[in-house]
C-alpha cells in the first residue's frame, strides 16, 4: 500500500479511467520522478471530473507527447547540476519516450497528493503550480535550491542525491521502485 505518482502514455488525454490494454502506465510510490514535471507547463493543468459526483474533482496534466518533448529538452541544462549521469539518464529518458507511440504523456497525482490536502482541494492545484514554477529557471543552481526547499520534491533529490537511484529522476527503475 502506498500513494503513487503515475505517468500514462495514451491516445486519450484523460487515460486513468479508460486505459487501453496497449496504454503503458508507470507508477512510482511516494515521490515525484524529477523529470516527469519537465514535461509540462501551468496551463497542462487539467480537472478530472467524478461524473456521478459533482463536489469531487481531482487534478492531473496531460501534454501532447512531441510538446512535452520539446518541454522537457528546454529543461536539460537544469540536469547538469546533478552531474553527468543524471544527463545521460535525461537524454536516456527522452529516448524512452520517442519510441513510445501514443499522441499523450498524462501525469495523475492525486494518489500522492492525498496524504497531505484533498485531491479535489484548491490547494492540490496550487501546490501543482509551485512544483512547476521551480522549473521555468535556467539557472541549474536556482533550480537545485528550489527542489531541495520544496516539500514535495525533497524525497526525490534525496534518493537520488544520497542513494543514486535514478528511479528519483526518471521513474523507470522497477527494481528500485519497491524501496
């Protein structure tokens, strides 16, 4: 048991609900994957609507996968900062996502946001909003300082800086997943 951050390569935008057999989902316990926020931007910010209850609602993003490339290769300077390996994983990374062939990179925090606030509570969206101003800097330091200072993505720079899992930064590692 645990809270899970999930990542879904899908042809429907809003894929948890109505996964496909061929749908890849990832799925990582109580942390953040470091690189799957630099896929996105504020505006990729969506509401998943409960349609037999209308006071529930939870936030998640989805991009369309070419923009999130483009997104997440805008940000590879900011890797540097965690050395060359954490680079290559990057690079390695965007590899892993051009050969999928599914038109959307969806990205379902609900799970893990739950242990602190409501998934259908404002402050879900605003803590959204926080994690991705940390990566609209091009300064590598700035941005290091700003992981390391939010909540949120504490865990992740600490496995990844303490224990050199690099599931902490792209999320694929199933074997350092069960940690």
């Amino acid at each position: 048991m645990g809270n899970y951050t999930q990542l879904v390569f899908s042809d429907n935008p809003i894929a948890q609900n109505n996964l496909a057999p061929q749908d890849l989902d990832l799925y990582i316990k109580n942390m953040f994957p470091l690189f799957w926020f630099s896929l996105y931007h504020h505006k990729n910010i969506e509401i998943i609507e409960n349609p037999t209850d209308d006071q529930y609602y939870a936030y998640y993003l989805t991009i369309d996968k070419n923009q999130g490339i483009i997104n997440f290769k805008s940000h590879l300077n900011l890797w540097s900062v965690f050395g060359k390996r954490a680079l290559q994983l990057a690079n390695d990374f965007i590899a892993f996502i051009q050969d999928i062939q599914k038109q959307y990179i969806v990205l379902y925090v609900h799970d893990i946001l739950g242990m602190s606030t409501s998934p259908d509570d404002d402050e879900a969206k605003q803590i959204l909003n926080e994690i991705l101003n940390i990566y609209q800097t091009s300064n590598a330091e700035k941005f290091l300082e700003a992981i390391k200072q939010n909540i949120w993505l504490q865990p992740s720079i600490q496995y990844y800086q303490n224990h050199q899992y690099k599931f902490a930064l792209d999320g694929l590692d199933e074997e350092e997943d069960n940690l």
